[in-house]
C-alpha cells in the first residue's frame, strides 16, 4: 500500500543473489516462547514500545513506560474503532474531502510513582536490572528493575500488565515494589487520562470528559471532537494507604502514601475496563460502571490464570513449531530465531483480531501506532485472510462481515466515481474510503475483487453456503455491478479490460489492462454470475428476496459472465503475462544500480519518477498466480517469476513473501529463503528501521503464509487441498495444524517425509504432491516428492 | 490548461455538424470601435466587469463601479506581478509546497457620494440614461446616469478612467455632476485602500500600511503579507470645497463638501500612481512621491490626448479590419460583431501585455480576475506570441527574456524533478512552479519545449541572433539537458520517448510517447545542438563564454542530435500519428453523446472518470501540425484532422482556433467557420458563462491567430513568409497589416483577390499559395488560389 505520514519503509537495494538486502538489527533475546529485552537502550525505545504492544482485538496498547517520563516514546492505547475525522480541501469529484484516522484513546496506565521527592523517570534516575519480556502463553508483558535514589535508596519495581482476551473492555496493571535497603514511604499516583495527544496531528481529540468517583473507582467519559463517538473508562484502583481524588479537565487519578517494608513486598493493583459499544450518555455511564463492577470482581491473579488458559487454547491449534536441522550451532540459533519469530508473528495476529465483532478489521499496524492512522486496507483479503481460515474460520468470517456491514458506504463511494454497485475503499476504518489520494483511491480496484476473493475462498475453504447466500451473493453482485460498469471494450483488442487503473504495483499508475485486475475481475464476475445462479437453484426464497432486494436482474448475471469470457489478458505466447499494455516497452531501471541511501524511493526520487520505467515495487503478475494458485501451470509461473523477479524492488514488505511462495513451488528454495529471509522477524529485528512506527501486522499475516503456502505447499484454490512440502535446509521439523471444515488436520515435515492426520472430524482427501490421499486419524507419511 | 479554483470554463457538446456548440449571450451593442452597455442589467455585472477592464501591462482594473455598493462585484485593481503565496501540506518530492497568486492591490478608484444623506450605490438608489462605454481608440471607460433621490433630485454624474499607456504607472479617473433640477450640496469622499480582499482566499493579503499626506495628496505604502513585497501607492485629487482627510488602518480619504449649481458641471479628478519596482521603505515612499508629483502635474485631460495618440499608433500596425460581403442584414450584423470582437481582442491584449518590463508575463485571465490566479501558462508561447511576433516585436523578446530572467527558478524546478537542466513551469507568475497539482506540474513537459518553440519562432521571424546568442542559447542548452534527462529508450521501441507524460490534452495522464511531446522535445534537441554549433561558429568568444558559465561540452550537443534522430514518433502508415502509446485502444467515448449538462467535465465527472477513454481535450497532434505546420504533408494533416476532430471535446478555449486553422488549410471552410464561431466573440458574448470570472486572455490571442493564420493562411514556420488565404463568405474584405524584420506589410485579402504591399522596409520573398512572389511597395495582386 501506498505509504503518506509515514515515510521510512525501507525496502533495500538487491545485491548480488541476495534479492532483498535487508538487515537485521538483532536486540531481543531469542527464546521460544518469550521476548525479552534485557538492559535498556534509550534509542531502541519507540521500537520496543511497538514490539511489546499488548492486544486483545478491542483494545490496544503500546509497550510504554506506565510512568511515562522522559524517554523517547509514541504513548498510544487504543480503542479498536474510535477515530476522528478533518476535512480536507474539497477539489474533484471523486476525491474524498474527508479522512478519519484512529485516535489514542484513554491512558489507563497513567502511573506517576515518588520516592523522597525523586519522580521515577527512567529517562532521568539511575536504575540497572531492567528486564522487560512479554510472555506469549500469557499474554503478560512485565517490567522489572532496581531503581537507586540520589541517597542510595534502592526500590525494586515490578510493572505488569495485560489486555483481558475474553473479557475483552478489561484491562490489568499491577505494579509490586520491594525496598532492599530502606523502609519509607512512596507516593503513587495511578488514574486514567484522556489527554494523550495525537503525535502526528499534534493535538488531543478528546472533549466533553466527564467525570465519576466512588471510593475505590475513578470513572471517566470522553467524546471525540468530530465523530461524535463516546468511550467510557473506569478503573478499580487497589493501593494500600489514605488516597486522595485528583481531578484534571481530562483526568482523573487517586494518590496515596504508601509504607514499604525492607523486604517485603507491596502492591497496586488497577482494574479497568475501555467500554465503547455505540451507547452514549448516562446509558453509556451506566453500562460502564456495570462492567466496572464485574471487572473489579475479579482480581489480577484470576483473571491472569484465565488469560493463560485462553493463550493454551490458542496455541494448541495455532503454533508451527519448527525444530532446527543437526548443523551447526550458529544456523540451529537462526532457526531458534525463526521459530520465535513465527510465535511472535501469530500472536500479534491473534492479539490484532480474533473475530466476534464485526465493526473491526486489520489495521496495518494494528492497534500498535498512528502509522497509516489504524486503516486497513486489501491486504485483510489478499494477506491476513488465509491464516484465519486455518487457524480461526469465524474470525475470517467475521472479517467478511465487516465488509457486508460497510456495504452502504462501498455503494456509495461507487457513485462518487460514477460507477454502479459498490466500490470497496482502498484505506478505512469504518467502510468510508479514507485515502486522500486520488491515484490510490480511485485507481486501485484491488479492495473491491480482494473482497470477492476472499467470499470465494472462505466459502471454498468452509463450505459455509449459508454466509455466501445470507451475505457474499449480495456483495458479489455489488462488486460485479461495480466491475461492470469500470469495465470498457478496448478499441483495438475487441476485449474487456479495465482501462486508467493502478494494480497492487503502485509503481505504474494510470495504466490500462492491468494483468491483475483484469483477472481478478474476470474472477470476480464469473463467481458472482455463478452464486447468482447457484443461489437461484440452492434458494429460490432467499434469491427472489436479493433480487428485491437490490433490484436483480438475470440479464445482469450474463452480462457478466460476457464481461468475463472476453476479458482481455495480456499474454505473450511463452505464456509471460504483461502487467499491464505497453509494460514491456518500458524504459530499463537497473535496480541493482540504485544507491541504498535512494530507499524509500518516495522519500528521496520525486514522485512522478517513480512511475515510469520497469521498476515494480510488488509483484502484480505474481500476486495474481499466488492466489489463484491452481489455474496457472507451472511454465505460466517460472516464465513469469523468472521476469518480474528481476525487476521487483519491495518496497512493499508484502512482496518478498510472495516470491517466496513461489520460488519454493518452483523448486528455487535458494530463492525461497532468501526472500523468507526476515519474514518472521521483520518486526523483532527491525528489518525496515520503522518498527518504532508499530507492527507491521499485514506483512507479519504473510510471514505465516510464506511458511503454511511455502514450505508446507499449501494450495487451497483447487479443487481440493493441496501440499506440496519442501522443508527448508536448516530445518530438521516443522508442524503445524490447519482447521478445516470442522477437522484439525495435524501436518509434521521431516526432511524426506511428511506426516498428516486428522485429530479431530472425519477423514479427509487431500493431494500430496500430484498424489491423492485419504488423511484420517492414522498418521498418513508421504515421501518427499510424492 | 486545467482548472482548479474556477471551474466554468464549459465546453459543450457538439451537435449535428456544429463542432462547437456554445451559445452567444448577446448583451452589448455592435460598434466598430466602442463597447456600449445601455442599461444596465444586475445579472451581467460581474461580465461587464471584465469586459470593461482596462490595463496597461503594469496594472488592471477591472470595470466595478467607482462607488462600489450592494451590486454583485468582484473588485479588483491588480497590480502586474504583485503575489502573495500560501504554504501547502508538503507530500511527496518534487510536488510544490508553495504556491503563489495575484492578489488585488491598492483599491485606488474608492469613492464614496452622499447626496441629502442618501449613498449613491446603484443596488438600491433609483437611476436612469445609464450608459457604461469602453472606447477602443483612446483606452477610456465611461459610465454615466442620472441619480434620482427619493425627494426627486436629479444628478447626472459621469465616471471616466483610464491606465496610462506610456507612463504605466500613472492611473486617471474624473467624476462629473450635473444637477439637473437643484442646487445644492452633494459629499464626496474620494481615496486609496488596501483593504481590498481576495475574494477566493477571503483575505485582504496588505499589512504594515504607512500613511502620508500633504494638502492636496494622499499617500500609502504597504506590505504583502509572504511574498514580502512593498507598493506605494498616491494620489493628487483636485476636488473644490473644504477638504478633511480621514485615515483608516489601511485607507486614507479626502472627503469634501461640493456645491453644485444646476445646470453646471462640477468635477473631481483623481491622478494616482501606483509604484512596484522592486524598491522598499523610505527610497520607495520618496521614489513615489516624485512620481506623484509629476503624475499630478499632467491633467486628465492632457493625459487622455496622450492616451489617444497611443492608440492610434496602435491601431495603425495592429487593426484587424473586416468588412461584410453583400449579403443579408443578419449576416452583416455578424460580420460588425466579428469585426468589434476583434478589435476587442486586439485591444486587451495590448493591455495586458505590450512589452517593455521583463518582470510580466501574460496571465491566463491577465490582469483581470483572480481565477488562475494570475499565471501564466505555455500559452504565452505556443498561443500569444504569434500576435506579438508581427504586431510588436520588442514585446515578444521581453516575454522571452522574462523567460530568461527565471532560468534559475527552472533550473531549480529541474533538480526538484530529479532532472538536469531547466524545467520551465507550468503555472507562474514569478517563475517558480506555482501548480500544486503534481500531474500537471511534474508531467507536462510542454512549458519547455513552448519555450525553446518560442525562441525559435522569434529568431525565425525577426532574424535576432544576438537574441538568441546572448539570451535563447543558454536556454535552449538548459532546456535540452531537461529534456535529455528527462527522456528514456523504450525497451520494445529502441528508440527515446518521454514516459509518464500528460500532454496539451489533459484528458491523459501518466501516458508513454505522446507524439506531441516527443515531437517537440525531438525539434527543441535538434535546434538547441544547431544553435550551440552555429554559435561556435558565428561568435567564438561568446560560445565560450557560455560554454564555461553553463559547464558545456561539444559531446552535450551531439547526445542531443542522437536522441532527437532516435525519437520515437509513433505514426501508422497512412500517416495517422497515435497521441500516445495505446490511445487507439482505448475505450470509446460518444462524444456526442454527453447531456450538455455534464458540462465542464471537471465539475461533474469522478475526476478518474475523465481520463481513460478517446474523448480528449484538446488536439495534441493537431497543435504540433500547426506549430510546426511546414515539416507535415498536406496528407498527413487531412488524416490527423479528420481523426482527431472525432475525440476532440474542447473544453480548452484554445483548442476550436487550431481546429479553424487547419481546417481553412484543407479547403473545410464549413469546419473553419463552425470552429471560428465564438473565437472572436468568447467573451463579448460570454460563450462560455465565465467571463465574470475575467477574460480569457489566451483565447483572444488565439482569435487572432484564427484570422491570420487560418484565413491569411499565414505560416511562420517554414524557409520564407507563406500566405495562402481564404476569405470566408461571410466577409467581402480582410485587412491588416504585419511587422516582419523591419518592414510593414499591408495585406487585403477581396474575394477572388489578395493584395500584399511592404508599405514600409526593404522588398520582401513570399510565398502565396504555392509560388513565390516578391513583395514591395508597388501593391502585389495574387488570384484566390495562386
């Protein structure tokens, strides 16, 4: 996706055979399970506070301090939903003059902690033992260190913390403090604040804060400025000593003496809850402080025990464990590092969205910074889809139903550009297109057949054909409406194409018959022409009340079934695929000879010069026979990786995945590797040098794919599941597990043989290979290559 | 050019064979030499207004009411080259961040008239008689009617102005009363404001004003509010009676009391000056108090006579003169109409711009309104200059050294591109690139090339090589490097093109080998490598010189020879020449079949929607046919003509002219007449409903452009003068006369018969038709047809 705020997605110049220069900036201590950071390294902290975010889908925070301070730091909790909105210049039809960005909501870890007039600042006092690890089969992130006064006191502090994953409005802090040398007194203060300012917009959106105390709990209602949204925050503070309530405009905090014990060791305890749910006013109060109540109930201890469960759960259906082949010590660190990595990868998926709300998506950084202001953009179909439609069908399919939900705003952003049916937005958070940038907005057609892809591979993958009729047939004709009348017989070719587009290669703009959204159009119209009918047959109740419904013809099916049968693709008789008409004429870029200092190039090249010549910033040919995987043969692949390989620069971090996948189906694991090269530690180790910015959740979502569609082969676009493994060198195992229509399908790779059974649901025919084979409850070995 | 703030320039749907089907507003009379308005009618005021704008290069008014009032006004005096800029939200390299704009200067016509308590303001007092009259021989605007005030007192008041031709920063103005039934006394109030605001922008943009004043004079200085620049503004105002001067922040007025005597006519005149030549402070305040001075010394009525001897001799060189044929009334009428509207066009553009100040340039809407902000486009050169190069050509080098004085800011603009050389801008008032819209500022190339066009249309026209060695060739070299940089081998082709290109037509973004762009760039290579060879040749020393300040090699010059031999021209067989890469592919649009109420496109289409069809806006291939009309066959402009007419949707005003021309050239005078329609009328009859916005300075170029190159038939292009003329029926005799190298030459062009005498300078070689002729003062006779 295009990059505005933000500027520092590094893609890198390719050296030698090494495709994508990237290098790793190694900080976190590698351990399966945990990431720890060990000592504290002030410029390093914008990037920690990202890797150690905390998510429970509803809510997210950055690892920040809780006492704040003076420390480099982007201090974000976010509330997944709640963003403002400002208008920009109005200046063509078609172009949006209004954007929403999400905003950070209340900060309840606000912590303000006093030893003999000295405020804990770890930017300012003297401290040492500073651990900071996130646990993932907890979900627990805990800070620890020894803080040493001007007088030599030392005061060791633990902070911890976490984001309740079942009951998702509650939130946990616990702060425990034991003198070593000394007994006295500390202040603490601990409360909620509503004041954190957005960084990029320099300016705090919250308005309107009311405030409630009782006793033991401090209350606080906030507005935003435009949306007219309302957020309820409460927390149940334990904290031994007198308090006392301090009240701001925009917060609210209690403050006690506390008598410490050389020692021994004593607690704060807060409880909170984040409540946004649509309900205003005192309706809104009132159901906050119920939650409040409960939530209170409930103490750190239980609610962790509870939270561990939740993360066994998880894990025992979603963890790929890969176990390092027998070399030597430094690659079995690598694969350590990979096996990590992966983890990390799937927790922060699993902390970003897991279903059972559909007013969400994925935002490309998640709930974890500002960047791309918490916007989600095609990449939910085209990158995150698979790993929930394997490891969670209902979070994929709720996902989808995002998508129905913002069917009125898709419609309407239809009309703006003149079009029928509906327009998918190509960056938003609410379903209203929110990319201000008309080459990207009103170009890219991807959202809209991402969106029908994913209806078609969800419904392929789950057999749910309730979702497809109750609600993909609707969306499918909308998007096909929308195609339809895009769509435009080309003058010479006779065919349909879709003219002045910009495919997922944002490199070339403005371009006709773009290969990929031909394609996916044509798809996209043929899928919808067939629910149409198949609805009509399977349904015929519920497909007369569509056709009222949105006023569906049977013309309108055919229509697009001709639109598809005479889509025009461009293919070269060796079967290499233009990306788009007159791509082949392009002026050369030697894109070895470009200086790395150059990257990004939209920081440094003037930005019309980015789009002329061969240059590709990701892979559309390649995207395309990625995703329907089974309908292209393998010299269609080689023909196509082995050119556009060569003129593919990544400045999408989504790109090297793709050719990874591909590379390791053609037999190329060298090529493979190389580009699975910082797939699963992108983030942990920094590749981009913009981790600090937040995660890059989208591309963490492919690193499981390049190793699920890579490694193991999965190919889940035919007719029936596919694998073809192919284990990586350095690796002696991997094993994972796939839900799959109502089975969990265990798959073991060891290097001359893979394993597979189903542990749960009935048996099941796969291909293995070019083989077919029935996997069931016995362990089911199939010999490297078939 | 496209449009942003303003966005009526309508275009209209063609119908039947009308190509161009814009419908007159007929409102004032036909005169051969005045402008009449009789009556006056609230609705057309703001097109009266810039129908009675006056200017003389160095200032504009436009033609509001003296006494300003509740009529629909949009006030302006500008003042040439006067700006303030706005910073933009930075995006992307190479995409400007600031922006500049003509604002209205000092409001010097500020009068205010008070009779028995009732404020003269045409909006709401009763009136009669009333006659608004522009007289095109002697510059002066008249407005007179009779006031009649609730108790039944009748004045007579008569408002007269005008812009000092030949002391250009001399402005007059006199108001006269006559009561015709009292006597009594009447307040005028009369000053100087900088309070005037910028009616799109809301804001007045003059601060920090210093006053002066002495007895019979009042005196402001300020300061814009960015650009930092400083004007000094004064009057003299002889007014009888008692005088108080009453001083606003930013105004100063003489108010006095006058007694009338009925009957008699009483009169105030107002001499002013207003000074911007680069001086500040206390040297610009003295500066402008001695040019006051002498200013104030000079009559109204000496200064007119002045004034006319200045029009005369304008007129003698420059007058358009076309008399009816033997036909109908109506057709008589219209042929009085086309003769008015060309002296019309005639008139305004030596008003807005005759030469003699490096420092302007000509503004699209000159200096009469605030739409387009006051820039100048590449219409000066590939439009303008034409009119310049035969009526005054001391003024077509002024705009070419305008173009030489901010080599530096395109030089700049270049670097800013990631380009060599110089990138001329788009839109400009003080050279730098003020478009902030990337795809017209980073992708059009043809501000460039226009320039070096410019330069060797002058030198080929006026023989100037001391022009083009001191000033065209480090241009032409500065231009070329661009253009060099800026072009790329096709991969497929082999052969060098401009990619990412828009083109003249604007309805094409981001395309590859835009025939025109390619053509031009190619022509602008090849005479910039002739120019620096010959003047190697022709002055050693100054080619040194050159070649040392610019960094120049002999190898510079040869890359540019090979890259113009290796353009690529994408031309098929029978001559069609494609626009660009894929055009004939590209979907069709009917474009007779747009409602005329989709009109002006930008406003009503999803901006996306507008580029991607074979509807386009104006002929590319067609202005190069013209501009370079000698290098093509006769076959080849049949073949191109009668294609691209078919697309051509004209929502540029400039693109009917080139379509009359060429048509005239192929013996389609029917095409040449439909085309010519409204040329010479566009804002006389307001064709496009926009003229309240000002007037379309280009266009009237073009309209004189459309008489003599397309019914003279007069081509500059080739080895000598060529004429091939075509009267049209209409008309029973054509008569100009052009400066060509030192000489006048006087042509008459009768039905069968054209007439050619050099009445002045040395016998001249012509072409007619297809024969050469020599041309002295004994009159030539050529027959219709050669």
């Amino acid at each position: 996706m295009y990059r505005r705020e933000s500027r520092a997605d590094a893609g890198s110049v390719t050296e030698g055979r090494k495709h994508v220069a990237k290098v790793a900036n190694i900080y976190y201590a590698v351990d399966p399970w945990k990431i720890t950071e060990k000592g504290f390294d002030k410029d390093h902290s914008r990037v920690s506070e990202s890797i150690f975010s905390l998510g429970n889908e509803s809510t997210g925070v950055r690892g920040s301090f809780d006492e704040g301070g003076s420390i480099d730091s982007l201090r974000g909790a976010y509330i997944n939903g709640v963003y403002d909105m400002a208008d920009i210049e109005r200046s063509y039809r078609g172009i949006v003059d209004k954007v929403h960005f999400m905003i950070p909501a209340c900060d309840w870890l606000d912590t303000t902690i006093i030893l003999e007039g000295e405020k804990l600042d770890l930017g300012k006092v003297k401290f040492c033992d500073f651990v900071r690890e996130l646990d993932m089969r907890t979900g627990i992130l805990t800070r620890s260190f020894v803080w040493e006064t001007a007088a030599g006191k030392r005061l060791k502090l633990c902070f911890e913390r976490f984001l309740d994953m079942v009951n998702r409005e509650r939130v946990y802090q616990r702060i425990t403090f034991i003198p070593e040398n000394f007994s006295g007194n500390i202040t603490v203060k601990s409360g909620l604040s509503f004041e954190t300012v957005h960084e990029g917009r320099k300016k705090c959106f919250w308005k309107d804060v009311i405030h409630k105390t009782l006793e033991d709990r401090i209350m606080l209602k906030a507005s935003t400025t435009k949306s007219g949204q309302e957020v309820f925050s409460g927390a149940v503070i334990d904290m031994p000593g007198e308090r006392t309530i301090e009240s701001g405009e925009k917060t609210v905090r209690i403050s006690a003496c506390l008598n410490l014990t050389e020692g021994k060791t004593s607690a704060v305890e807060k409880r909170a809850v984040l409540v946004f749910d649509g309900s205003t006013g005192d309706a809104l109060i009132q159901k906050g402080e119920e939650l409040l109540s409960k939530c209170g109930q409930t103490s750190f201890d239980v609610a962790a025990k509870e939270q561990k469960a939740y993360w066994d759960s998880y894990w025992a259906v979603s963890d790929i464990l890969i176990e390092p082949g027998d070399t030597d010590a430094k690659t079995r660190e690598r694969v350590a590092a990979e096996q990590q990595g992966i983890r990390f990868c799937s927790f922060q998926l699993a902390q970003t969205y897991n279903g059972g709300s559909f007013l969400h998506n994925i935002g490309a950084k998640g709930l974890t910074g500002e960047a791309y202001n918490g916007h989600a953009f095609w990449d939910t179909e085209s990158c995150c889809l698979p790993f929930y439609l394997f490891t969670n069908p209902e979070a994929a399919k709720d996902l989808l139903i995002f998508r129905y939900n913002t069917l009125p705003m898709a419609r309407n952003r239809a009309r703006m550009l003149d079009c029928e049916g509906a327009c998918y937005p190509i960056a938003t958070l609410n379903g209203d297109e929110a990319c201000s940038l008309w080459q990207h907005a009103s170009l890219q057609l991807q959202p809209s057949t991402a969106v029908a892809y994913g209806i078609w591979h969800y419904v392929k993958t789950t057999g749910d054909t309730d979702f497809l009729y109750k609600y993909g047939a609707e969306m499918l004709v909308e998007i096909a409406r929308f195609l339809k009348s895009r769509a435009a017989l080309g003058n010479l070719t006779g065919k349909y194409g879709f003219y002045g587009v910009m495919g997922p290669d944002e490199f070339h703009l403005m371009v006709n018959n773009n290969a990929y959204t031909n394609y996916m159009g044509k798809r996209t119209l043929e899928f919808a022409a067939e629910t149409v009918k198949e609805l009509g047959k399977a349904d015929p109740e519920a497909y007369a009340k569509l056709c009222e419904k949105i006023k569906l013809s049977p013309e309108e099916a055919e229509k697009w079934s001709e639109i598809a049968e005479n889509m025009y693709i461009p293919a070269r008789e060796d079967g290499l695929i233009e990306q788009h008409d007159g791509f082949f004429d392009l002026p050369h870029t030697d894109i070895d000879s470009i200086p790395v200092t150059d990257f990004p190039l939209y920081d440094h090249w003037s930005y019309d010069r980015i789009y002329r010549t061969d240059m590709i910033k990701q892979p559309d040919v390649l995207m395309m026979l990625y995703l329907y995987n089974s309908s292209f043969t393998e010299n269609v692949k080689r023909v196509n990786y082995d050119f556009y390989r060569q003129h593919t620069i990544h400045e999408s971090s989504l790109s090297p995945a793709i050719h990874s996948i591909l590379a390791a189906e053609l037999g190329n694991m060298e090529d493979a590797m190389d580009f699975f090269g910082f797939a699963t530690r992108l983030d942990l180790d920094d590749y981009n040098r913009n981790t600090r910015e937040g995660l890059h959740i989208t591309s963490i979502a492919m690193a499981w794919a390049n190793i699920v569609y890579g490694f193991a082969g999965l190919r889940s676009d035919g007719d029936m599941l596919k694998f073809s493994p192919r284990l990586p060198d350095r690796w002696k195992e991997l094993k994972f597990s796939i839900l799959y229509k109502g089975r969990v399908i265990n798959i073991r790779m060891e290097r001359d043989i893979t394993f597979f059974s189903c542990i749960s649901g009935e048996a099941l025919k796969i291909r293995v290979y070019d083989s077919e084979y029935t996997v069931s409850h016995s362990e089911l070995s199939v010999p490297f290559g078939g």
